[in-house]
C-alpha cells in the first residue's frame, strides 16, 4: 500500500520560513509527477507547486519567487520551501503523486501551515 507521510508544518509569523517534506514508500517515485496543493477553509484545494518526474516545475502564481518544490529521488522525498509566508498562505498542505500514463494518483494525509503573528 502506497503511503505518503508529510512533516514540517507549523506556525510561523509573517515573513517567516518552513519547509515541508513528504516522504513516499512506493517503487519508481522517479516516475511521478509530485506535487504541493493547499485547502483553505471554505475554499477548494489548489495546486501549489509541481515538479515531473524530469524536474521541471510549475507553480501557482500567488507563490512565485517565494515557495521552491524539489525532489531527492534517492530518498522518495518531495520539498516545498517556503519562504516570506503570508496570512493569505494558511491552509492545510497536501502531497500528491500521480503517473497518468498508469492511471494513479495518491494523496497525503494533510500537514496545517498557519502564518500569524
């Protein structure tokens, strides 16, 4: 069973940092498109960052310059770093991995990102 473990959220005050991971236990993650959304109260989930399996990376325009996906194929692991948060940021963050070509697609279980002072 295909598992997806998220770390690394937090509160954080304006301007500020974090770093989030999400560690996959599923063979070939290097074929996966990995990727960040975040679900806001009252408002549907959204596609933050992108990253294929090639590397090449998409992002969400309200995040552009500030948040960076990578992925350590080595270790299963996806990244978004996050920096100069705003309050318009909170929201709940989801790892995603899918592969079209077979068919699937899996979600985290969520991690809380809360920017206040």
């Amino acid at each position: 069973q295909v598992q997806l473990v998220e770390s690394g959220g937090g509160l954080v005050q304006p301007g500020g940092s974090l770093r989030l991971s999400c560690a996959a236990s599923v063979s070939m993650f290097r074929l996966y498109v990995m990727g960040w959304y975040r679900q806001a109260p009252g408002k549907q989930r959204e596609l933050v960052a992108r990253i294929t399996a090639g590397g090449t990376t998409n992002y969400a325009d309200s995040v552009k310059g500030r948040f960076t996906i990578s992925r350590d194929n080595a270790k299963k692991t996806v990244y978004l770093q996050m920096n100069s948060l705003k309050p318009e940021d909170t929201a709940v963050y989801y790892c995603n991995m899918n592969r079209s070509i077979i068919g699937v697609e899996y979600w985290g279980q969520g991690t809380q990102v809360t920017v206040s002072s």
